[in-house]
C-alpha cells in the first residue's frame, strides 16, 4: 500500500478500486441485522414491492462500496476520520449477484488553518454495478495527515 | 405499531425512539468487518490516534441509529424506500458503553406530482448520547405511501 499524506491527493486526483459480486444471501444476511424493511428481507413482498424482488438496502452498498475504498489503500495511512458525507444518492437499485465497484475522484483539498498536521479532502464517490450504470453515489470528507516537514 | 401514512407525518412531526447501549465487542464486531481503520478495531492505535481510545465507526452509528428509527416503526408500513441522505455529520466520538437514542422530526413532506399514491417526506434525525450530547445528525428522504382514498 503506497503511503499517501493529504499533499499527494489534489483536486482532480482519480481512483478505482476493485469489484465485488454482492450475494442474495449477503443481502439477506445485512438487511435482517441493519434494515428488515420487507422488499430488502423478503422475497414475496419484494416482488409485489415497486421493487419487483429484493434489492439491497441502500446501506449495504454504501459499506461494501466503503470497504473496496479502504481495499484500494488510497488514503487509510493518513486517515483521521471524517466528519461527514453528503449528497448520498440511491440512483438505481443493487440486485443479488450484481457486481459493484467504486469510481472516485478528490473534489477540493484543504489545508486546515488551526492544525498545520492535516487537510481536509473531500472526496466523490459513486459505485458502479458491472454494466456501467452508476446504483450510488456521495462525497465524503477525510481528514488527512499532511506529510511530515 | 400505528400504521401511518406520507399523509399522517407532516412537517413539524416529532418522534424519539429507545435507547441502545453499544458495547466494545460490538464496536470491534462491527468496525473489523465494515470500517477496519486503525482508530476503530486496534487499542493500542487507537489510544495513539487523535480519539485517545476505540471509537464506534461513524457508520455503526448511523446503523444503530437507523435500526432504533425501524423499531419506533413510525413510517415503516408505508416505506416506499430512499432516494437519498443528506448533511450527515459526526459531530462526537461514540465510544464503548455509550448508550444512543435518535430524536427525529419531519422537516418538509411534498406530495409527488407524477406519482398520486406516494409523497417525499425528510425527516432530519438526531443520534444523542446518555449525557444528552448529540454525537450525529443526518436527514433522509423517505418515500412513503399516501393514505388510500
């Protein structure tokens, strides 16, 4: 895993991560833990839901797509958290076996005025099912150690 | 659990649900499989990090603020689904023994105009800590079915 700082990810800095095939028992196995709503938990109400049949909970693509993210090891060595995300949008439904993976691209860097150590990135996300349509998207912002003097 | 409609949930409408205290083990349980950074899974690293210990994954967070939301079952018989979250924020660390509730409130409730049956409803939702400190804060879009005529 390259060492990255906040000074080697500027605005405009690309990355993709790798691609996971989502199970229909992985999306029954989250959603009864995070969000039994019936149309992600159930395949009969799914199918009568506007849904037709079970989609994964918008959640679960939002940590699978995280978890590839911290796989490409792009930010992890100067991560010092976040304090938010924006603009989460569920564009098109995940259905079991589609495969997802992560497109991503910094949006503005920062250097933060009362802590010389770190910056501020703000980073978008979208998540991408293997036919090419985007199923999600958001922004994040990372705090991120500047690299040492 | 009161079946509510889009139509029963105007703006102004205000709901707490139970509390939930989140043990380590649950924090570690949770962090290793969905945000293994350090600061989340690694005592040692964590005491280190700029939190001073293990803090909860801001996305446990969200969840278990998420599930209370489900068991207060204020929507859930007419969820039609999520377009979208907006301003999520963490705002404290969440750290072992921590016991959570969410206080919510419906900030804007549009009927569709394409779409008779359904309306757009945001509720902006407050995770607090025991000490009454909110620890996040994030609104979500819900869709949600109109009462049938």
């Amino acid at each position: 895993m390259t060492k990255r700082y906040f000074d080697d990810l500027p605005a405009g800095f690309r990355f993709e991560t790798d691609a996971q095939r989502l199970t229909l028992d992985e999306i029954l196995d989250f959603a009864r833990q995070w969000d039994p709503q019936p149309f992600h938990t159930d395949a009969a109400a799914a199918a009568d839901s506007p849904f037709g049949g079970i989609i994964a909970s918008g959640f679960h693509t939002m940590l699978v797509g995280f978890v590839l993210t911290l796989k490409a090891g792009v930010w992890n060595a100067a991560s010092m958290g976040s304090p938010g995300m924006d603009a989460i949008r569920w564009l098109k439904p995940v259905r079991p076996d589609d495969e997802l993976h992560v497109v991503a691209e910094v949006m503005s860097s920062t250097p933060s005025r009362s802590k010389p150590d770190r910056g501020a990135t703000v980073i978008r996300y979208d998540v991408l099912r293997g036919d090419g349509e985007t199923v999600m998207s958001y922004t994040a912002t990372h705090i991120l150690r500047r690299r040492p003097a």
